[in-house]
C-alpha cells in the first residue's frame, strides 16, 4: 500500500503541474500494443521447458500534454487506457487435480496440453522527457499502471492411459470477479465426472480463474504496474506523427499465492513457484499534436 501511495502521488503532482503550467501543448494518439509477459518458465525434471511465452495484440488510446522548456527539448504527461499480457502455452508431463462433492482430490497424472491469453487493461500514466531533432523525436521517463480490467481464455486437453480420449476444457478467466473453487458446492450436472482409480472427480466444461485454487487471497494479477518508457517518433508535419514505444516492467505484476507448478506437486496441493512476470509491451502510435 505505500507504494501505491507513493506512484498515486507522483501521478496527481505531475497532473497539478501540467494543469497549471503555461503555454502547454496538447495531443492524442492511438495504436496498437504488442505484449508478452516476462517471466521464469517451467522445466521438467530433465530441465526441458515446459512452457513458452509469445506476445499478443491489444491496443491503446489517450490523450496527453506537453510542456516545452525549448522548441527543441521538454516534458510530457500522458493518459492512456492500454492493453497488455500476452500468449502462454504449456505441453508436457503434468499433474492435475480433481476434486470430488466431498471436497477430496483426485491426482491425475499424464500429459496437459493448454493454451491461455491474457488481456490486462490498465489505466497508464507516462511521464517522459523528450528532445526534438529536425523531424525525430525521442523520449525517456517511467509509467504507472493501474490495472481495471483482467481476463483470459483459452483451453486444455488432459490424457493418460486410462482416459486414452483425453479429457477438454475451455478457459474462460475473469481474475476480478471468479471465485475460488468449493467442491462441496458443486453439482455434477455443471461439470465433466471423471473416474480415476474408482474415484470420481469433477472437471467444469467451462474453467474458471481460480479453479485450480481453493482459497483467493488477492486477485491473480496486482493492481499496479510500474516501469521505464522510451520512444522514437517521427513527425510527418509539424502536429502528425507516427511512432514506436517501448514498455519494460520493473515490478512482478503476478500474486505469488497463485504461481503454482503443473509440473509436481507438494503432497496434495501444487507445488509453489513464486516466479516473477513482468510487462514488456512495443506501442505502435499514430498521433497529433498541437
């Protein structure tokens, strides 16, 4: 909470000064976002990966204003609404757990085959310092996020010996809003039953955020995002311009209460991980200024 307190301080002390600075300038711009979450892979017990990161697509838009101390160099403030995440995609020996009306679990042991994106929405604050060289312009400073939104989809496939037709999800996460899972709530009618070794488990056809957890402390994603910006533009005429923008995170944006391994398991809950993920996102702009 204190360094939320802090970045939300610097946020409303950048905006007082732009508000009462004079002779601003003005622009929007919008584009789109190319994003991949930075973080430790999981490896088997031969030190394979398990998992890949790609990055997938999003977008931004915003309004923002300048303050020039010369034609050539000076600062800008910005307010965006972005999307960031990306594509994770695990395929290789796993565990999984299946929890029965009683609230027991059922190990499951063989192969996972999943596909998951995630779309984080933040509310981002850019602040930059910038200098102008004839057309080109480049920029440096930090960011702050402020996550509102938070989903995923995707699927998964199980299969081992004695399910040889594998068994299908369908992910469908909403990290604010889904709750954790509660086995003795469940009825069968909403979830696939599977019998492994005469014991039955259920699995939903529709997967919820924290299905593979039974307690929620926090939601799977923290509410901050912080790290370093830099940019190069290049301006068409004196207000259009079009431009690239680097995003790297600084801080882990995952609740570690949720880093679990598929891999293994610690007695019959799964194993912790505790990794680190952090944003780092390439902005495609198209812009004006004025």
């Amino acid at each position: 909470m204190k360094i939320k307190s802090i970045l939300l301080t610097l946020i409303a002390s950048a905006s007082f000064f732009f508000a009462s600075a004079q002779g601003l300038s003005y622009g929007f711009k919008v584009g789109l976002n190319f994003s991949q979450l930075k973080g430790d892979l999981e490896n088997d017990a031969a030190g394979m990966s398990l998992e890949s990161m790609s990055s997938s697509t999003g977008f931004h838009i915003g309004a923002g204003v300048i303050y020039k101390f010369t034609d050539r160099f000076g600062v800008k403030g910005d307010f965006l609404f972005t999307q960031k995440g990306g594509k994770q995609s695990f395929d290789g020996e796993a565990v999984q757990l299946f929890y029965n009306s009683t609230g027991d679990a059922a190990v499951f042991q063989g192969n996972r085959t999943s596909f998951l994106r995630t779309t984080n929405s933040y509310l981002e604050f850019p602040i930059t310092a910038y200098g102008r060289f004839g057309k080109f312009e480049i920029s440096g400073g930090m960011y702050v996020g402020i996550l509102v939104s938070s989903k995923a989809v995707g699927n998964v496939t199980f299969t081992n010996d004695e399910m040889p037709g594998g068994l299908d999800g369908e992910f469908e996460y909403s990290y604010f809003k889904d709750d954790p899972s509660e086995p003795t709530s469940w009825e069968p009618v909403d979830y696939n039953v599977v019998s492994l070794n005469g014991t039955a488990g259920f699995y939903p056809e529709t997967v919820g955020g924290y299905y593979d957890h039974l307690n929620k402390d926090g939601n799977f994603f923290k509410g901050i995002d912080f790290g370093l910006n830099a940019g190069l533009a290049y301006f068409v005429n004196k207000g259009l311009f079009i431009g690239m923008n680097l995003n790297y995170g600084l801080v882990d944006v995952t609740n570690n209460n949720f880093d679990i391994s598929y891999s293994e398991l610690d007695g019959t809950t799964y194993k912790s991980r505790s990794d680190s993920d952090r944003n780092f996102t390439l902005q495609a702009s198209v812009g004006f200024s004025f």
